[in-house]
C-alpha cells in the first residue's frame, strides 16, 4: 500500500510550489469525478496526485531514464517537450512508489490519450 504522505513529501521535495499545489488541486478534482461516476476514488487520487511526478525533471535526468529504461529515443525529440514528463513519470511511479500498471497507464497518458483508455 502507497503511503499518501511519504507521496506528498515526495512530490513537495522534487515539484515547484505552484506544480505540487496543482497536484493537490487536480487529486482533489479527480477523487469528486471517481465519485460522481461512481469510481474508485482512492486509485484517482493517487494518480492524479502522481500525474505530474516528472513534470519539472532536467532534460539530463529525462536522458538518464530513457536510457536506464530503454524508452523510445523520439521521446528526446523537442517537439515532445510537453508530454516527455509523461511517459518517464509512469516509470518513476513504479519505481518509486510501486503503482499499479493501470494507475500507469492513466499518468502516461494523460497528455496525448489513448484508444484504448478505459473509466
């Protein structure tokens, strides 16, 4: 099980202060919508307060991921600038904090979509 707080302190020791407030804000948002479509409400918090995790890493920590876990190189690519922190903070979560593969899936994803996304 996910500590919240350890998670938190995480997020307040690596984001800016204005990057983690929006995580705040966003778990908030997603807890109320996992409600209403009547969701679990736990694993949308955790995702949305984890979606950004890698949202303010360097371009040479996003290097050192990519190469450590054999992300694809067009991930480097400038244009992908926006949504890199995607893809390397599904893998941070894992690593880190031991996610489940659909919480994942909702933090690389919540950029660009994809087909296949469920609820």
């Amino acid at each position: 099980m996910i500590n919240i707080n350890d998670l938190k302190n995480y997020l307040k020791n690596h984001l800016s202060e204005r990057r983690y407030e929006h995580s705040l804000l966003v778990a908030d948002e997603a807890k109320q919508l996992a409600k209403h479509y009547n969701y679990n409400e736990e694993k949308c918090y955790l995702a949305a307060l984890i979606h950004d995790i890698a949202k303010e890493l360097t371009d040479e920590e996003n290097n050192k991921i990519i190469e450590k876990y054999n992300l694809p190189n067009e991930i480097k690519n400038p244009d992908y600038k926006s949504v890199v922190h995607a893809e390397i903070g599904s893998v941070l979560a894992k690593e880190l904090f031991n996610v489940d593969n659909e919480i994942c899936n909702s933090i690389k994803f919540h950029s660009v979509g994809n087909i296949k996304m469920t609820l």
